[in-house]
C-alpha cells in the first residue's frame, strides 16, 4: 500500500508521467476497434429484446425445491412445442432461481392461454396453482423506449449546457459527450453479444452509468483547467498540461472506479448463477460494463481529444510554441535553468560524505580529502576555477609559514613604542 500510495504521489508531482495524450492514437484505435465489435454484434446477433418490448405471454412455474433443473426446463420446453399452437413453437425457457421457471411465448389468445398453461402443469407435474400468467402487450415497451430515448436526449442537452457553462469551454462538452456515446455504445453492443434480454431493468441501467461516465470526466477536467490556468508561467504545453492533470487523477479514477465495479459484479454473479433470469442481472450488467467504459473513456478518450480540439486555437498554437522554444534553450544550456526551493524537495546527501563513507578503514577524514594539486577540475567554462579549488597546472602550495618570508613578533610591554 505504501509503494502504491508514493508511486501516486510521484504521478501527482510529475516525476512519473505516463504519456496518455501522446498515444492518443493508440487509445483511438483500441476503441475504434471496441465501437466496430459492439456494431457487429448490434447489425448481426440484434438485441434480444425481452417479453416486455415485443409483447406475449409470460409463465412462472413454481416448483418444490432443487426441482427447477435443466431436465424440468427441457420438459416443459417440449411441452409446450407440442401443444399445436402456431405462436409457442419457440417458445423460452429458463430457471429462474431454484424453485421456479420461466416460460415467455408470443402473443395468445385465452384460449391458447389455458391450453398452454395446462401443458405445463403436465410436464411439470405441479397443480394449477403453481402456475402463473401474464399477458403483456408491446405497446408497453413500445412507451418505456419512447420515453427513455426522450430523457437521454433532454440529459445530453442540460449536459452540454452545463459543462459549458462550468468551463466556459464548449469543447469540453463536445470531448465529454463523445465519451458518453462510446461507453453507450459500448455497453449496448455487448448486451446484443452476451444474449442477455433488454428489459426496463436494462434501459434503468443505461441511463444510471451516464451520470458515472460523466462524472469521472468532470473530475479530470477540472483538474485540466487547474493546470492550464497559468500555461506561461508554468512553460508547459497545453498537451503536457492535460497529460499531467490524467496522471493526477489517474489513481483516484481506479479507486473509484474498482470500488464501484466490486458490488456490481457480485450482484451480476448473483443474478446470473444463483437466481437465474430476472431484473437483477439486466441491471447488473449495463452498469458493469457502462462504468469500465466510463473509466477508460474519461481517461483515454475524452481528454486527448479535449487536446486536439483545443491545439487548434491560435493562443493555444501560440503559448505552444513558446513553451517549446523555452524548452530547447533549456536543452541547449543545462545551467540556464535553477530549480527554486520547495518544501517537498527531496534532500540529497553531500558529494563528499559518499566519499567518506568509503575510505578504507583506519583512514582519517583528512586522508579522505586529495590533495589540492590532484583535485578534479570542475565542470565549467576554460580558466574559470570556483572558490577553493585550483586547477591542476596551478603551483601546489608550500607547507612551510608565510613561504619562509621573516614574520614580526610581538614584543614585550616594557619596549612597546621604543626604537
């Protein structure tokens, strides 16, 4: 925990940086390459839109318990084929739990109702009231997707508003509603490849993972605006500015992220093996796969492309330039530019106590140090030598006093000022 909270802490202050809008090519293709899957699976396998979307008729057979197995589904699936009846030829069939099965027909009359209904209970052997019924029109499912595509096109709206009125950048409303229609898509196309039924549990879903998709975005932009807020002090580009805010949030982005994929994943689990068919699972599984794609868009998607829609305005072009003009004269002379004190400045031990720390032993301090005429020469312009050191062509200096030149004494008191 601690090597993952200081290599955070590196991301944060800049001295580990990963390149995520430098490779915005790469993350570009890896996605293009997700969005053509999730098309695939969309224009070939379709959605399997469930009973309430399409209309029918709907069974529950209860069932003693350890009962409702394979064996029992495959029973009543050939029950109810052989029934004659033109609209159960195809019928479904899945457990539901343990104690109970499902069975969804196309639309029936009242008296196809109950002849079905009675073929069931034959070949499952329960009585009458173990059996339920539900006829569903698809005019039903017809009004939740009218209205669900009318709240997704009133939340996209007040969404643009109001990042572009927070920013007061409409870019970035444009970046993030990009974003919002890959983990869309995304989430959808994988709904068509997995089989699973599109119910109104899973319309609920997709319109809850747009609030988390977004949220995750508005989070590493407005650390983006924090960081480009003062681009000529700072002689970043506005590209290395964003990359910095990505590597800021980034460890913030997986915390949450995994936090919340955690309980998600155990309620898909459980909805998928242990009760079989049913709300939970449709639900379980638009919000697990629409909050992973919210949390790779925000950080892949989003803000590289933030940064190519921004790179083309003339002030941006501008501070670019001379953030890289500063840069290479920076690389042109290493001495040009003083780091200033922090209080986070890591402290560095002294050139010479590394020195001292190998002398051999029963060696002195003073063995440690050469000799003056045997120093290095520092690194610097030709004839300049820094205070206390001497360059090696230069004369050593006498061990005796004064260079053997006669020294005044001091004498007595009683002949002071006497010739």
């Amino acid at each position: 925990m601690s090597r993952l909270s200081e290599f955070g802490h590196s991301l944060y202050n800049g001295r580990v940086s990963i390149d995520f809008v430098g490779r915005k090519w790469l993350w570009y293709s890896l996605s293009g390459l997700i969005v053509l899957v999730a098309i695939f699976g969309l224009t070939v396998k379709h959605l399997n839109y469930g009973i309430e979307f399409e209309g029918g008729v709907e069974y529950r057979v209860s069932m003693q318990a350890g009962q409702a197995d394979q064996q029992a589904v495959e029973a009543i699936r050939t029950a109810v084929q052989d029934s004659g009846i033109d609209a159960a030829t195809d019928p479904i069939v899945t457990t539901s739990g343990a104690n109970n099965i499902r069975v969804q027909t196309e639309p029936l009359n009242n008296n196809q109702v109950v002849e079905v209904s009675n073929a069931i209970e034959k070949a499952a052997g329960v009585s009458d009231n173990d059996v339920s019924q539900q006829s569903i029109g698809p005019s039903w499912g017809a009004q939740v997707a009218q209205r669900a595509a009318t709240g997704l096109v009133v939340f996209i709206v007040l969404v643009m508003m109001l990042i572009w009125g927070y920013f007061r950048e409409w870019k970035m409303s444009i970046a993030a509603i990009v974003a919002l229609a890959h983990d869309l898509l995304i989430t959808i196309g994988v709904y068509a490849l997995s089989g699973f039924e599109v119910t109104p549990a899973t319309v609920t879903g997709v319109l809850t993972i747009l609030g988390f998709s977004l949220y995750d975005t508005v989070v590493v932009f407005d650390k983006v605006r924090e960081n480009t807020k003062r681009l000529g002090s700072t002689h970043q580009t506005y590209a290395e500015a964003a990359n910095l805010a990505i590597n800021q949030t980034l460890v913030r982005s997986i915390n949450t992220s995994v936090v919340a994929l955690l309980p998600v994943g155990a309620l898909l689990y459980v909805g998928q093996f242990v009760l079989g068919s049913g709300a939970l699972k449709d639900l379980a599984l638009a919000l697990f796969v629409g909050m992973a794609a919210g949390a790779y868009s925000s950080i892949f998607i989003a803000t590289p492309l933030l940064v190519q829609l921004k790179e083309r305005e003339p002030g941006i072009k501008a501070g670019d330039a001379r953030a890289r003009r500063h840069k290479s004269r920076h690389d042109a002379d290493r001495f040009a530019h003083v780091p200033a004190y922090a209080d986070d400045m890591p402290i560095q031990d002294d050139p010479g106590e590394e020195q001292a720390t190998r002398r051999p032993s029963g060696a002195t301090a003073a063995d440690a140090v050469p000799p003056a005429g045997n120093r290095p020469v520092p690194p610097g312009a030709p004839g300049r030598v820094t205070a206390g050191e001497r360059t090696s062509s230069s004369r050593p200096v006498s061990g005796r006093t004064s260079a053997g030149r006669p020294q005044p004494t001091r004498k007595p008191r009683s002949q002071r000022g006497k010739s």
